[in-house]
C-alpha cells in the first residue's frame, strides 16, 4: 500500500466480515423513518448493503398494513437482525431464534441493554448472550461499550466482530471516546463497528481515520432533516474516513512547517 | 377456542393446526417466525403441529429498527 505508483484504492479493499465481502463499509438501520418509502430512497443513497431491522410482534388488528420488507429489495441488501429491547441475555437470545426462523438470516446484531435512559449493554449479559448464540451457529456482532476488556471477551467468545459504541444511541454525540477505540483497534483482530451514536458526516469520517472498519447508523441518517441527503453524506464520511486512514496522515506538530521553500525569495 | 396470542387473550373459532390458525389471522406465511409455549415453531411443522386450548402464541416479523 502506497509507494511509487501504488495509490490505495478503497475497490481494493473491501470489508470482509464473517467470510462475506462488502464494498460499503457503511451499515444502516431502517427505524424512525417517517415513511417507508422516504426509507428506500435513504438506504439507496446509501450504499450500504447491510441493513438491520428489529422482531417484533405482528399487528393482527391490521389486516393490510404495509409491510417493511416490500421496500426492501433482499436480493441487493442483507438483513441483519438485532435483538433491541431485550434487558436479559435470555430474551436475547429467544429474539436471535425467532430472528432467524423468519428465515433470511444467521447473522444477529446482539443488543442486550443494561439501562433505559442510556441504552448502554449489560455487557455480562451481553458476553453470556454471545457465547450462546455463536454455539447455536450465529453470526454474533454483539453492540458493546468501548472498553477493549470487553472487545476482547467477546472476540475469544467467538464474536464475528465487535461494535463498540461512539455514544449513546440515537444521540447524535459522535465518537465520544477516541482513545479507547483505538486501543480496542488494537487488541482484537476481528472487523470493529462503530455503532451508535454518529450524528453527522464528521462523526462517522472520525470513527474510519481511527481505523475502524466500518460503521452502523440509524437515527443519523433517519432522523436527519433530509434523511437522503444525509444518506449520501454518510456514504462519502466513510469512504473518505476510509481513504485517509489508508493514505497515512500528517503528524500532529505544536509548531509550523512552511510548505513553500525558503531559497529563491525574491526581495 | 380460547387463546393468548401475541399478548391477547383471544377467542376463535377452532382450528386444529399451526397452519389453520395462521390463516385464520391472515397473517401470510412469508417472513414471519411463531412461538407456541416458547417454542420456536419451524415453518416445516406448521401443518402438523396442533394448537390446543389456552395455547400462548407469539408471531413476530421484522419492523424497522436500528
């Protein structure tokens, strides 16, 4: 990578998860949209192909609602159902098995909530919930906290990845603790994820310079006042992100570095 | 016969199977997952698999979620 005549390009390096390729390095989630089809323009602009979705309950009283899926072309995006909601390493791993009986997928985004208003893990659960699941032939992206400890528990638990948050879901508050992801970056050798948090284009830009290998978002995207828009920005954050990391930055300086040269001034 | 389906107490005229009362509820058969008791019915099973008084059933599908 780099040297004479050797650029980086992001086609030649594509995200591989679990086995998979991915060209887009960007996940989203499909929640919080006012309309599905406002959804379906804002996935597209996009580019993700890994979307997650969420169980829950059939509303029997509506006999033809709409139905998220007919805006969703399965055959271009992978599902990816999580397992929001659940407070017990037991629900979550009912939610997994009845995620994947809807029958697209084995891969799960592990979300076991430790507290309402922060929507933090219940990491010991969370840990529990992992090891279950991946003995019962998941794919397990569990959604964890920045603490590299617990990056490495779950990698050994045989996690596919991690996903260390950048702040509370759905805040907006962007890459909160820098520092820690980098660590985790270094202790673990399994793809790691940002997820939740990211608010704008610079959050998600920060969170691939760091070196992350990808990011997932939902309410960034969803509950911006133009969500395709945004949708784009996010697309154009990551790869960019992605290229600067690649093509190795400036050094921090306390002090200038003239770029000019300072022979042939003319006085 | 009287059920508990998806938190409601419900009462239906009869069904013998998983399948019959699925239809019942029009709920389609694609992309959907069913409990009966906490069990993860499989979608093979459905026909075969009896529904009987009092019977809790949770049928779930995907939704928007992040």
């Amino acid at each position: 990578m780099g040297g004479v005549g050797v650029s980086y390009k992001l086609t030649d390096d594509p995200l591989v998860l679990a086995g998979r390729t991915f060209k887009s390095r960007l996940f989203v989630g499909t929640g919080k949209y006012s309309t599905f089809a406002l959804m379906k323009e804002a996935l597209e602009a996009s580019g993700a192909e890994v979307v997650t979705v969420a169980v829950r309950r059939v509303d029997l009283s509506k006999r033809s609602g709409e139905s998220l899926l007919a805006y969703i072309d399965t055959k271009r995006f992978m599902i990816l159902p999580n397992t929001a909601g659940c407070y017990s390493a037991e629900d979550a791993i009912r939610i997994a098995h009845l995620g994947r009986e809807a029958g697209l997928s084995n891969w799960v985004k592990l979300e076991v909530i430790g507290d309402e208003k922060t929507l933090f893990p219940d990491t010991d659960a969370l840990l529990t919930a992992t090891k279950v699941l991946v003995k019962d032939g998941f794919v397990v992206l569990p959604y964890t906290n920045d603490d590299p400890i617990m990056a490495r528990k779950l990698q050994d638990a045989g996690a596919a990845a991690v996903m260390p948050l950048g702040a509370p879901i759905g805040s907006g508050m962007g890459i909160q603790n820098p520092a820690n992801l980098r660590i985790i970056l270094e202790t673990v050798t399994v793809p790691v994820v940002v997820d939740a948090g990211v608010g704008t284009a610079s959050d998600a830009a920060v969170a691939m310079e760091l070196g992350c290998d990808a990011v997932l978002m939902n309410t960034g995207i969803a509950g911006a006042a133009d969500p395709v828009a945004m949708a784009e920005s996010m697309k154009l954050a990551v790869e960019s992100g992605r290229l600067a990391f690649k093509a190795g930055r400036i050094p921090k300086k306390l002090y200038a570095s003239a770029s000019s040269p300072f022979q042939g001034i003319s006085r | 016969m009287t059920l508990e389906i998806n938190g409601e107490v419900r009462v239906i005229p009869p069904v013998s199977n998983l399948l019959e009362l699925l239809a019942y509820l029009e709920t389609g058969q694609d992309r959907i997952a069913v409990e009966i008791n906490q069990q993860i019915i499989r979608r093979k099973d459905w026909e075969t698999t009896p529904v009987q008084e009092l019977d809790r059933v949770e049928i779930v599908q995907f939704v928007g979620g992040g």
